[in-house]
C-alpha cells in the first residue's frame, strides 16, 4: 500500500465523518459502505454520549466536523508534502490514548497509519466507542489496513515504539517502562491567555469559546489569563455570557457548586458570574467552572515568565504577543502539523 492509497482512505473516512457534522446527522448516498455504517456510527454516537457526560451532541459533532475538514486531500497532502514518507521497514507503534475530549488520540492514530506503520492502541476507558468502528471503517474503505491496526485493553505486548498520553504521575511510569523504546511521553499541558485590554467584544467572544469548548477538559483549552495591571474584567464576564446555558448541564453545575464552595470556605478572593469564576492564581491547571488569571506591568518580562514555564503550556492566545500565538476562538481548531507538545510526530515515526 503506496502513500496515495493511504491519503485515498483518509479522505474517504472524511467524506464519512462529513454526515456528522452538524446537528441533524445527513446521510450522503455517495458515501462508500453507508448502508453498514451509517446507522452504526449514529449508535456508536449515542454511545458514547451514555458512558461518558462529557461527550454531548454539541462536542462530539464539533469534534467530528473538525475531522471532517481535515481528512481531505489538499489539507493531508500539504501536511505530508516536506517529508519522505517512503517507509523502508514498517514498525508497531503502541499508542495510549488519554480520554479528555472525543477523539483526542486520532492525529496519533493518524499519523502512524499514514507514514506506513501498523498501530496498536490502548484506548482511556473515557473515549472507548468511536475509533474500533472508524478503523473498521478505515479497512473496508482500503482492505491492507487489515492487520494493521489492533486494539487491546491487556498489557501493551510486541511494539517497537510508544507514543503515551497521561498525567504527570503516569508519564513518570511511562518513562520507565518504555525506557528502552522510542517514544513519545505526553504529560499535563494547559493553554494561556494574553490580554491587553484592547481586545474587541468578537475577540473575547472567540476567548470564550476557547475556555468553554469541551468543558475546557482539553489541553488547548484555555484555562489560564494574563491580564495588566488594573483589567476590567466586565467586558470579558459580558463575552462569556455566550456559554451561559452551560450551567444547565449538571456535570459542570455540580462541579461549579463544589469549586465555589471550595473558594468560599477557603475564603479566597474570586470573580463569578453564575457560571464561570475566575481566580488569582500562579497555576495553570485550573479546575472546571473556573480561570485562573495572574497580573503583569510588564509585556518582556512576561515573555520571560512564559518562556521559562513553557514546557507547561499547549497553546498561547493572543494578539501581537508572541510568533506562535494563536487567534481568539481557534484553540480547538489545530491544523494537521499542529503537533501537541510541539514534538513533531511524523519526524518520530519516520525515524524509528
């Protein structure tokens, strides 16, 4: 199987994922194999909207249109393009996935099926439904990923090489025991914000779809504000306003309820508007319901500070801040080489 085989398949799985991506699902009769799958997509779907809360119709369809957009020829061939993708000994590449957003280890699995390698993954119990039934997908659209891709919940066993996603307590466990295979070893990131101030009611409106989406259970969600000294935060409370029904929701009610509990018996200071609050805070990680934000006077000793707690950080979203900064609103938008962690994964696979 040649690489055009391998992008061929891909789009064809994109075309599938493009009847998902909106509200009300649209079967396309040109779709290849849609009498086997569409209605069994749609169950997986309901699926795994039961088993995790997190995953509701808005997330997952948004998830599936992103996916849709990018498994198509011209976006895989650009990404592909600077690279020798002519595999010269196809390898098992072992991924673990984490289980934080719907889908969030497909650019792994991705990646390694279309540099030429066989995948054998090892999926969070969290985001269990979507993936086998899109393989399955994968290999009747091209029948040589037969073979190829392998799903197991026992010990990882026969694999030349590991890319893991976790927290920081389990990538120290991965580190050891992947010591003596190539790997990829992801730990906990979160993303910034970098206000100034002067940012526009659509800007902070795009800010709020960066901290909301998924919940802000993602690792590009932004869950962490640098504002100057003396911020009014009134016009950025008046742009989340847009996410306000998220409080019906009761997994994020209940852990707003307890969060601001938390904050109130520990008699920290912090900011609320019935549905997100916001804290003064050195951290990153914020919990669910709530930003963390921290002051600065000074826009080069913020580059400084940032730059020394990068390895801490996914994504920078600002304006005229930084060269890899990222436009308000676009967080949960990454393009194919938009690598996580910025380690480049194709660069890894073709080097094992």
């Amino acid at each position: 199987m040649n690489l055009q085989q391998r992008i061929n398949a891909f789009v064809k799985l994109g075309d599938f994922l493009s009847q998902f991506s909106t509200e009300e699902f649209q079967k396309n009769e040109t779709v290849l194999f849609n009498d086997l799958f569409f209605n069994g997509f749609k169950h997986q779907l309901k699926l795994a909207q039961e088993h995790n809360g997190w995953f509701n119709q808005d997330n997952l369809v948004f998830a599936l249109k992103g996916w849709s957009k990018l498994l198509q020829e011209q976006p895989l061939t650009a990404w592909l393009t600077p690279y020798n993708l002519h595999t010269e000994s196809p390898k098992t590449v072992a991924i673990i996935m984490a289980g934080n957003i719907p889908l969030v280890g497909f650019h792994d699995f991705l990646s390694v099926l279309i540099t030429g390698h066989s995948v054998l993954v090892k999926q969070s119990s969290n985001d269990k439904h979507l993936l086998p039934f899109l393989a399955k997908y994968l290999e009747h659209v091209e029948p040589e990923f037969k073979g190829r891709i392998t799903f197991t919940e026992e010990k990882l066993r026969d694999f030349d090489a590991v890319i893991a996603t976790g927290s920081n307590n389990t990538a120290r466990y991965f580190e050891f025991y992947f010591k003596d295979k190539p790997s990829i070893i992801r730990k906990n990131r979160n993303s910034i914000a970098v206000l100034t101030g002067e940012e526009t009611p659509e800007e902070l409106e795009g800010l709020s779809e960066d901290i909301f989406r998924y919940y802000g259970l993602g690792c590009r969600n932004v869950s962490k504000l640098y504002v100057p000294e003396q911020y009014d935060f009134q016009n950025f409370f008046k742009a989340m306003f847009k996410w306000g029904d998220v409080i019906h929701d009761h997994k994020y009610a209940n852990n707003y309820d307890y969060n601001k509990a938390v904050y109130l018996m520990s008699e920290f200071d912090m900011l609320e508007n019935g549905f997100l609050m916001i804290k003064e805070d050195e951290s990153f990680s914020s919990p669910i319901a709530t930003v963390f934000y921290e002051y600065y006077n000074d826009i080069v000793d913020l580059k400084n500070t940032i730059n020394s707690k990068k390895d801490n950080i996914q994504c920078i979203v600002s304006k005229g801040f930084n060269s890899n900064e990222i436009v308000f609103g676009n967080t949960q938008l990454p393009n194919l080489y938009d690598y996580a962690d910025n380690v480049d994964t194709i660069s890894f696979l073709l080097e094992i």
